[in-house]
C-alpha cells in the first residue's frame, strides 16, 4: 500500500513504516494528496477518527520543513478539535525521527499557537520535547497557561517524568520541576489566570495551593520574593476583571510584605489607588498605616488624595477625607497640604462628600490663612450649587459662575477621510489580507482587499495566486458558523477563489443571519464568482470615504471604463455603490453620466438625478419581543422586556422611485425594504456585536442604519455593541428619532466603555449641529420609565458628557427628560440626576422655571429627589444656592 492508501484505511503505524521508506522529495509530492483529503474529511472528523490521526501523522512526516510541519499540525486541522489526536505513539515516532534541530525548531514554532487553540495532550508531547532535547524553554502564553494547568490538576503520565501519579500535592509537583523558576515570573504576565491562581483553597492541604507554595519556593530561594511582590504589584496595577485581580490580591495579602517592604514600595502602592475598588482600598488602607506611622515620603498623601478623591466609590472617599483630616489633627503644619488635597473632592458627584470635604477644609483652613485661598476657589467653582453659598462664606467672593461667561466646549467635528487609493501588488494584497484576517478591519481595509482581490485576480490570476498561499496556509477556511452571521472575516471565501479553491459552505446562515450579514455574504458570493469567470476588472462599489461613502464622479467614471472594457457589472455590486454613492448636483456629473450607454450606466444616471434612495419616516412604538415569541424555545430572555423601537415603511411606498427598488439586486433591496420590528429580529441583532462594516452598507442615511440597528443598541446588558455609535453618527444624512433612541440606548448600557462610545456619538451630534437635545431628553425618559435604561448608568454618562465643558449640551437633554421623570414616581437615582442637572444649568446660565422640578421641591421630606429639586429650582430662578 501507498502512503496515501494507508491514510484513508486509517492506519497511523503503517504510515510510520511508508515514510521511512520515502525521499525528502516523495514525502513533499504528497502533500497536495494530503490537503485533499484533510478537505474531503471536513466537519465529519468525529466520524472518521482513523483516517484523521493517520493524516495529522502523514502531514507531519512529509512537510520536511519544522515550520511547516508545525503549520500542519496547528493551523486549521481538524484534529485540533480532538486533544486525543496529540497522544498518539505514532505521531512521537515521526517527530522523534527527525534531527534535534528540526525538533527544537518544531518546539519553538508550536509554542507560538494562541493560548486559547491549546489541549492538555499537545501541551504534554511539547513537554516531552523539550526535555528530551534540550531546547529552549517556551514562554509564550500558551505554552505558559498549558503548564499552570498542569501543576495545577494532576494527572497521570507515562510520557512526562514530571507529572506523575495523580495524588502528589501542588508542593511535591513544583519543589522538582526545572521550569518553575523561568515559567513562574510569566504567571503576572498572562490574561485571567488570577482567579485560578487563587484556586480552591483547602485549609487541610495548604501544600496544594498556590499562594502557599509560592511562598515556600521563594523562602528556599528558587524564586525571589521581592520579584514576585514586585511581579503582584504591578500585575494589580494593570487592572483586569474582578475575579482575576481577586487572586493576586489574596496572593500580595498571603505574602504579608513587612513594613519595610511596604515603605519601599510606597509609590508601587500609590498607583493601586486607581485600580479595582477592593484592590485601592487595601493599598489605602497600607498607606494609611505607613503615614501613621511616619513613613510615607513627603507629597504622597497629596498624591493619593488627588487619586482616590475623584473616583466614584463612596467609601474610599470618605476613608480618605478622614485620613485628610486626621493627618492634619496629628500635625497642624500639614494643613496647607491637607486643605489643598480635600479640595480634589469639591467636583465629586456626590453633593454629601463634597459637603465632608468643605467640612474638613473649614476645621483646618484657619491653621492654613489666605495664601491657598485662590487655589480653593478656583476648586470650589466644581460644587454643587447646593454648597456655593457655604463655599463663598468659608471661602469668600460670590461662586455662582454668570451666564455671560459660560463658552459650551465641544469636540471638533470629524472630517472626512478619503479612502487610499487601489493596492498596487499581489504581494500587498496578500500583506493586508493577513491583517484583515487577524482582526476587525474598518472599512477602508476592507474594501480595499476585496477590491485587490477581483482586481489583481483579473490582471495576474497566478502571481495572486503564489502571493496568497502563505496566507491562506496560516488562515486556512474553518467554514462558516451556522448560527451566525456573515462576518467580514469571510473575504478568505473571495481569496479562495483565487487560487481556485472552493468552500462548500454557504456565506449566510437561512433564518438566522440579518440582512447586514446577507448583504455581505451576498457581495462575497459575487466577487469570488466573478473570479471565476475573470471578466470583472475591479468593484464599483468600493468607497472614496472612510465612512463607506462613494463619490459620484468616481463611480460615473468607473462605469465609464467598465463599457470601454465591455464589461457588465454584477448585480450586487452596481446596487451597493448606488446606495453609497452621495448624491450631487454637480452639472458635469450629472451630464457624464447622461452619456453612458449600458443599462447600468443608465441606471445610475437615473438614481443620481432623483437623488438617490429618499429619507424614510420613522415611525416610534413601544415593544414587547416576548409577544411575538410565544412558543419559542428563547422566549424567556425576553420576558417582562420593553423597549422603544423604530419602524420604517421602506423604499416601496416612497413618492420618489425612478430606478426603482425592484432594480436592486434582491438583498439590497431587503436592506432598504419595509421595516417592522419582531422578537425574531431581536434574537438575530443581539448575536454578538455587530462590525463596523455594516455601517458602509447606508453610509449616506444614518437614520435608515440606526433604525435597522436598533435592536442591538438596545441590547444594552450585551458587549461592545453601543462602540458603532460614534462611526454611526459621522455616517451622512437626517439625525432622526432613531439616530436619538440608539445614542440613548448607548447612555444607558452596562458597560462603562459602550457609555463612553454613546457619549463621543451624542457630542459629534453636538458639534455637527445634529442633536436634538429635547428629543434625546424624551426618549431617554421613557427608556428609563419602561426600565429599558437604568438611571444610573444614565448619571453617569450625563457626568461624563458635562466633564468636557458641554454643559449646555446635557442640560437641553435633562431639561426634557425630568419632567417626565419627576411626573411619575421618581426612579431610583433620580436624584443623582437632579443633580448633574442642576450643576450643568448653573454652569451654563440657564434659566427658568421648570413646573415639575417646582413641584418636586414642593413636596415634604428630605430624600435626595426633593434637596436637589430645590437646588435646581434656585439656580433656574437666579437665587443663591446652599444653607
């Protein structure tokens, strides 16, 4: 038998016998064979076990290069699906019959495999080479995280010396294990390993826990204690998630650092201050102890003011204003610097701890005098109006800041980037491939690959070709996702068909996929099939702007060269440039493309004359998605769900349709079509985060994209969703009521990064002239009364928003959003956003009454609704605030 015979019987020994039988230059003649097959095996690799670890063998031995044998065995195999298929004696043998240099090369380059893409038993064979040739150590992620897990759990082995019988202890595994002191510092190096780092801690055994042991290696002088509580430190410093900087901070506790080590570690202390709350305040609480006891270098108790008295968390403020004020009670002389220090906390959002301040700064300024006077003023023009007339007594001089003096403070407004223009190479067209690959490319990346691709496949298809083969080897086509959607990552299926590969799968995902996704996967289909044919010279459709937008001229004389070529664009294509493409009243255009002659030439002269694809209404509802998913097994993540969507007639029942709808080809025609919102769709748009690229879809009508975007941005428990908003609000065209509800959405999300996206996009509105602050002001209200929105993740966004000098900005939204807030019973936080509210009109003069902020502070009590309706009322009416 051949060896490829013995591949598909299954037989991963008798593959071992035939390679030694072959030449380097047989072995390499197979690997087309092999390629095939590995095609051939796809998703059915569970049911073809023998043949896959013949082949994952076969592949091994006949790329007789170690890069390349590594690239067989990591890159896109199906055995990577089955950890198993590493264990295999077979395998060893081939490996094991290769020089030590082809050996220590293989090491080196499997090593570099993303941790993520790593099984126990390809960690175990990588072990066993290194210790048996002698080669370097890897200490790449992988191979680190791959080792930690295995001191960790035990487990029995009969190929490593160093793992042994299942029933040794954490201790007896690393007291003998030669890795331990240049693999253990990279531990404070690696993504969420902390909270295995900490890992079930069992009284009874302390010998099987980390912390301990550690400590126990660092005492023997393996490993040196001052790194590893340097190493914890600065790991705490970088910041992480909860559960990760939990371990290293029980880790830093467990290792008890002495006074002294504490002392020259002072300022590593200081940076802790903006970490985690629980990891600032254990770093509080140590420089609280130091500075009792005399240690704490000069100028660090102002340093550590500055950053604990502006984060959000109450009780790290109020620790620190009290170790403010007990260090000047200690010592008297230190009251100019405590003074100066509390008046960091006088822009707190919090209106109590800026009243402790201003009580702490009122105990000790008479030890002080006048000197630092104009540095508190300054600080107290931050307070909240409640505390300006207390300020201005302790202070002196009136606070309130006049209208005439107020300058709203917004961001430039973005200018338009032009698209680079076509690739010159093969060879950049593969390099930015790769990139693409790698990542989420923005638009401009893109395109311009896909455009490559058609272009360089119609002017030199083989050296394409040779360029694109690393490539495709280091991204080979896993097949599509069947639940989700057509990703940008799918242009590989364009590279495929460059090189006259095929991919089986299809790009979209019937029932489940959204029409972004179809567009897209529409798009891909056509190019590659244009490949094929080779009578495409380059797209139509790739953008002039960053933004995905096209210029009319350029598109006119693109059509131009397609007739001179007699070429005939693909349906896909001509439909998405059209609804790119700006629309102009540039007579010269307009007269070019009058002179085309082909039917697409004809149709774009049309769609630019009409002006293209006219604004929809929007029409507002409230939606419940559960109502339309009864009986669906996903129902319950949408039970007691309301949200405020947009619905939209689509292009069919505009005034205006020369070149009609009918003419786009039919997933741009979806695009553009009638809107109505369901609890499907919901289910489609919260599936992960949608890419920039869709954006490019519309680029010329904003409020069509936010409206048919809405169900992610209104998915504002998900992830990275409301990060769209600032590319969404650069697009072109009407900033309607959809545009508003999806910004209002983003406020309003979880995570602190989409709030921060939501704000930039509210103040490039801003900027462009583009926001109706009322409008905004009212949806967000009935967002927060139907509990889509939470008010204080509102607060904070509004905080966040006025902190850049926009104060008039955010007050023209809250000035429209509380009397509908006030109206109902107030939401929790309600308050909190009284009072922002009442700062930003202070801050930006504004004045006049508001009824139901009249009534609110009207009403009795002293809950922090009616104190700061009183405030708001004051400054509205021109009045001193405070008492």
């Amino acid at each position: 038998m051949t060896l490829i015979e013995r591949v598909r019987a299954g037989d991963a020994d008798g593959v071992v016998r035939e390679l030694a039988g072959l030449t380097p230059a047989q072995r390499r003649d197979c690997i087309a064979e092999l390629k095939e097959i590995r095609q051939e095996i796809g998703e059915e690799s569970w049911l073809k076990r023998g043949v896959l670890q013949a082949l994952m063998v076969a592949g091994a031995g006949c790329h007789t290069a170690a890069t390349s044998a590594a690239a067989w065995l990591s890159t896109g195999g199906p055995w990577s699906r089955q950890d198993d298929s590493w264990d295999q004696p077979a395998l060893l043998t081939v490996i094991e019959s290769r020089p030590l240099e082809w050996r220590s090369a293989l090491v080196a380059k499997l090593a570099q495999r993303r941790a993520t893409s790593w099984g126990t038993r390809e960690y175990e064979l990588l072990e066993h080479l290194v210790l048996t040739t002698g080669c370097d150590v890897p200490t790449s992620e992988g191979f680190v995280t791959q080792w930690f897990r295995g001191r960790t759990w035990t487990y029995a082995s009969q190929r490593n010396p160093i793992v042994v019988v299942t029933g040794e202890t954490l201790w007896e595994r690393l007291s003998k294990d030669p890795f331990v002191p240049l693999l253990t510092p990279r531990l404070f190096e690696l993504d969420e390993i902390g909270s295995m780092l900490d890992g079930p801690r069992d009284e009874q055994r302390p010998e099987d826990w980390w912390p301990t042991c550690l400590i126990r290696l660092a005492e023997q002088g393996t490993l040196d204690r001052g790194e590893l509580i340097d190493r914890c430190l600065a790991r705490l410093a970088r910041g992480g998630r909860t559960s990760d900087q939990r371990g290293f901070l029980e880790l830093l506790q467990t290792f008890a650092p002495t006074t002294e080590e504490r002392t020259a570690r002072a300022r590593n202390y200081l940076a802790l201050l903006d970490a985690l709350p629980t990891v600032a305040a254990h770093a509080q609480q140590v420089l609280t102890d130091l500075d009792e006891a005399g240690l704490l270098p000069p100028g660090l108790l102002a340093e550590a003011s500055a950053a604990v008295l502006v984060r959000t968390e109450k009780k790290l403020v109020r620790v620190q204003l009290g170790w403010l004020d007990k260090a000047a009670r200690r010592d008297p002389a230190r009251s100019g610097e405590v003074v100066l220090a509390t008046a960091h906390a006088f822009g707190h959002p919090d209106p109590d701890l800026q009243g402790m301040a201003l009580q702490v700064t009122a105990r000790h300024l008479p030890a002080v005098g006048a000197a630092v006077l104009p540095q508190l003023r300054a600080a107290a023009e931050l307070l909240n109006p409640a505390h300006t007339a207390r300020a201005g007594e302790l202070l002196g001089g009136d606070l309130r800041v006049p209208a005439e003096a107020y300058r709203e403070l917004l961001p430039p407004v973005p200018l338009p980037v032009s698209v680079p223009g076509p690739l010159d190479s093969a060879e950049e067209v593969a390099e930015e491939l790769g990139a693409v690959l790698a990542g989420d490319p923005d638009v401009a990346a893109f395109e311009r690959v896909l455009s490559g691709l058609v272009r360089h496949a119609h002017r030199n298809r083989p050296a394409l070709a040779r360029a694109l083969e690393p490539v495709l080897r280091a991204h080979e086509w896993s097949g599509t996702q069947r639940w989700a959607d057509c990703s940008p990552r799918a242009v590989v299926h364009v590279a495929l068909a460059a090189v006259g590969q095929a991919t089986p799968e299809p790009l979209r995902s019937p029932g489940f996929g959204t029409e972004f996704g179809d567009v897209l996967a529409g798009r891909l289909e056509e190019a590659a099939d244009r490949i094929r044919t080779g009578r495409t010279p380059f797209l139509l459709a790739t953008p002039t702007s960053a933004t995905g937008a096209l210029d009319a001229a350029t598109l006119v004389d693109r059509l131009a060269a397609y007739e001179a070529a007699g070429a005939k664009p693909g349906a896909a294509d001509l439909s998405q440039a059209l609804l790119r493409v700006v629309p102009t009243e540039d007579t010269e255009v307009l007269a070019a493309a009058e002179r085309l002659g082909s039917l697409a030439g004809q149709h774009a002269a049309r769609w630019l004359r009409s002006g293209g694809l006219p604004a929809q209404p929007s029409t507002r509802r409230r939606f419940s998605p559960a109502q339309d998913l009864e009986g669906h097994w996903r129902v319950h993540e949408f039970e007691g769900a309301v949200l405020t969507v947009i619905d939209q007639p689509g292009w069919e029942s505009a005034v205006r349709r020369d070149g009609g709808a009918d003419q786009l080809a039919p997933d741009l025609a979806e695009l553009v079509g009638p809107l109505v919102h369901s609890g499907l769709r919901t289910i489609r748009y919260r599936h992960g985060t949608p890419p920039r690229l869709w954006l490019a879809a519309l680029p010329n009508h904003r409020e069509e994209l936010a409206a048919r975007l809405l169900d992610a941005f209104a998915h504002t428990e998900g992830r990275g969703n409301a990060e769209l908003l600032p590319h969404l609000v650069e697009a072109g065209g009407p900033a309607g009521p959809a545009v508003h509800l999806a910004v209002g959405y983003g406020l309003g999300a979880r995570r602190p990064e989409d709030r921060t996206a939501a704000v930039d996009a509210l103040l490039v509105l801003a900027a462009r002239g583009d926001l109706d602050g009322p409008l905004l002001g009212r949806e967000l209200a009935e967002l927060v009364l139907i509990g889509a929105v939470k008010t204080n993740r509102l607060t904070d966004s509004a905080q966040a928003a006025a902190a850049t000098g926009a104060y008039g900005t955010v007050w023209s939204v809250l000035a429209a959003a509380l009397p509908q807030l006030l109206t109902a019973t107030p939401a929790r936080g309600t308050g909190e956003l009284l009072a922002v509210a009442a700062d930003c009109a202070r801050r930006s003069g504004a004045r006049g009454p508001i009824a139901e902020v009249s009534a609110a502070a009207e009403r009795g009590g002293s809950s922090r609704v009616v104190k700061e309706a009183r405030a708001l009322r004051e400054v509205l009416a021109g009045a001193p605030t405070g008492g």
